[in-house]
C-alpha cells in the first residue's frame, strides 16, 4: 500500500479533498453517498491519515492501529436499534471530550446519521449541539446515504464531500486488487449494484450463479397451487441461509483478527465486543435485505423481457400475446410492492410467500 488512500477506487476528487484536509484538518467532517460508496472505508482511511505523522502514509504503526481498528482515539459510535437514541449521541459527545491518548486526535465515527431525524424521538438536536461545541483536538467524522433536509443545520457545521456510486468496472478493479480472478471479480460486481460491501461478501460465494437461475426459474415453476408457491419461498429462504455463510465467515475472521491484535497489545477480552457483535447482526440483515432486492430485481428483468416478447408479438395482433403483456405488467408491480415493503422490517417468510402467491395467481 503506497498510502491509506489506494483502496478507495473511483473516489478520486474525494481522496484528492481529503489529503490536503490531513494536513489542515477542521472539526467536523460529513461523507455521503449511495449505498455500498465506500462510505466506510472511506472514514476508516481518513480517520488513519489524520492520525498518522506523515498523513497516511500506509506503512506507519500509527496507520496500522487504525485501519485495523485498534486505535483506542477513533471511536465507532454504535446504536442498539434503527434510529439513532439520544443516550447513544450523548455517549458519543461524553467520548468526544476525552484527551487523546496518543499524539493524533479524538476521532468520533457516526455512521448513517439520516437516522438522527427517524425514530419516536428524533436525536439530531444532540448531535447538533457536539458539533457546535467540539474539543480542540476532537474530529467528528460522520457519513449518510442521504442527506434529508432536517440535517441542513448539522451539514452546515461540516465540511460535506459527496462520494459517488461504483460502477461495475470500479468495483472488479477493486476486488481483482483484493486477490478475486477476473471471471469471479465480474460476476460478483454485476451482482453487487455498485455496493462494495456486498462484492466483497459474494467474491466468496460459489453458489452465486445458482441462486440468480433460481430467481430466474420462478416463473416457470409455480404451478397454480399454493403448495408450490410456498416450496419456492422456503428454497429461496433457504437460499438467503447459504448466502449469508460468506459474510458470517468474513466476520469470525475479523473478530480472530481482533483476538490477535488484543493479546498482541497485552488485553485479554476485545475491546468492545458486544459492540461488534452487534454491528455483526445488523451486517448480516442489511446483507439478507440487499440479497433479496437483488433476486427481485433479477426476477423483474424475466418478467421485463416477457413483456418486451409479449409486445412485439401482440403489433402483429395475437390476443394471446396481449395477454402475456398484462400479466407481465401485473407481475412487475407485485414485484416492485414487494422491494417497498422490504423497509418496513415485515418477515421475511411471509414476504416471500405472499409474492409467490400473488404471482401464481396472474
């Protein structure tokens, strides 16, 4: 690694920002961008280039420390549920107000802080206050996938830089770097939507390609009965079961890491490890909920093509070919109401099964 900065492919008018922002560093920092922009990695490598004398050099023990997360001045701030709670902001504010230990900064994280405007009790009014009131050497690093209006006054106390979507060319480079094969780095970025996360997880996984055919094979296997809709919800839950192994995989590796590195430094437990475990959990679910938006948007493309088929026989005027372009068109919708209410935490079973039901009954 030739500095901290390598890894963030695509990211270039951002890595151009944040080199000279090392060096002259402000208190507060706010990244956005889409889902799967390296939004973490990202924060991860400026957090390193902050912190290291030669500002990100990629060599230093100093850079070390933080990219594998063990600086004890970056804290990750963690949130229990899907909304950020007031308690969990005022805990970050409480870290944020300690002495570094070291040479470097107090560095606080807040990830997907959109989520201080959701929730029963809205917290971004806490979060607000740490920003206008920060320690001289404390640097809040926070990111968004979006950035809703009700933040436009905590954006304002930041310096916003937008990172912008991977492509699918951006994404293979990334994880042939990584070490994947040319053919597993493609398939993997095609599956990905621009999620580098997500690429990561599914350069592991050998039965990718047979769950994309068992999306595709839907409509040709539901039969009419409800009995063969249900058999096909429960072989793709079962489907989602094998494609979380990889990511489960990668995190017990992470936490062996974390192990190491502990008893390397002379502590016995992992420093916050109920965190971690935690953040684990919502790892696996955001991947679970990205998996199915990606066998559901593979399933939309065959009911697409029926009715591209289905209209270009139906101008020659076959009724039978205007039929298959309403059921295809009905289809598409049950499909596009399906992905909606992913965001409403509804289980996953009874999703899955209402789906098919719906589309065996077209």
């Amino acid at each position: 690694m030739s500095d901290v900065f390598d890894r963030l492919i695509g990211q270039d008018r951002a890595v151009s920002a944040m080199r000279q922002y090392a060096r002259h560093p402000v208190h507060a920092y706010l990244f956005s961008g889409p889902v799967g922009s390296s939004l973490h990695d990202t924060v991860v490598s400026f957090a390193a280039a902050l912190q290291c004398p030669q500002h990100g050099c990629g060599r230093c023990e100093v850079c070390r420390l933080v990219l594998s997360g063990n600086d004890t001045d970056v804290y990750f701030a963690e949130r229990a549920g899907l909304s950020w709670r007031i308690d969990e902001l005022r805990e970050a504010d409480r870290v944020s107000r300690r002495r570094p230990l070291g040479d470097g900064y107090q560095i606080v994280i807040l990830e997907d802080i959109e989520l201080t405007t959701t929730g029963a009790a809205p917290s971004s009014a806490a979060l607000l206050k740490s920003l206008e009131e920060p320690p001289v050497r404390t640097i809040f690093l926070l990111t968004a996938q979006d950035v809703p209006a009700a933040l436009d006054t905590v954006v304002s106390r930041c310096v916003h830089m937008k990172l912008k979507g991977l492509s699918e060319g951006e994404l293979e480079e990334i994880l042939r770097q990584e070490g994947a094969s040319d053919e597993t780095a493609r398939s993997a970025a095609l599956a990905a939507n621009g999620n580098v996360q997500r690429a990561r997880v599914l350069v592991r996984d050998p039965a990718l390609a047979q769950r994309i055919v068992q999306w595709q094979s839907v409509p040709k296997r539901l039969k009419g009965t409800p009995a063969s809709a249900s058999t096909i919800a429960i072989e793709i839950s079962q489907a989602l079961d094998d494609a979380i192994a990889p990511l489960m995989q990668m995190q017990d590796e992470e936490m062996e890491h974390l192990v190491a590195d502990a008893r390397e430094m002379g502590q016995r437990p992992v420093a916050n490890r109920k965190d971690i475990e935690a953040q684990f959990k919502r790892e696996q679910r955001r991947f679970r909920i990205d998996e199915l938006r990606f066998g559901l948007s593979a399933l939309t493309n065959v009911y697409r093509e029926q009715l591209v088929e289905g209209l270009d026989e139906a101008d020659i005027g076959e009724a039978r070919s205007r039929q298959r372009v309403s059921t295809s068109l009905r289809a598409i919708d049950s499909v596009a109401k399906t992905t909606q209410r992913l965001s409403l935490n509804i289980d996953e079973g009874l999703l899955l099964n209402d789906l098919m039901l719906s589309l065996m009954e077209l």
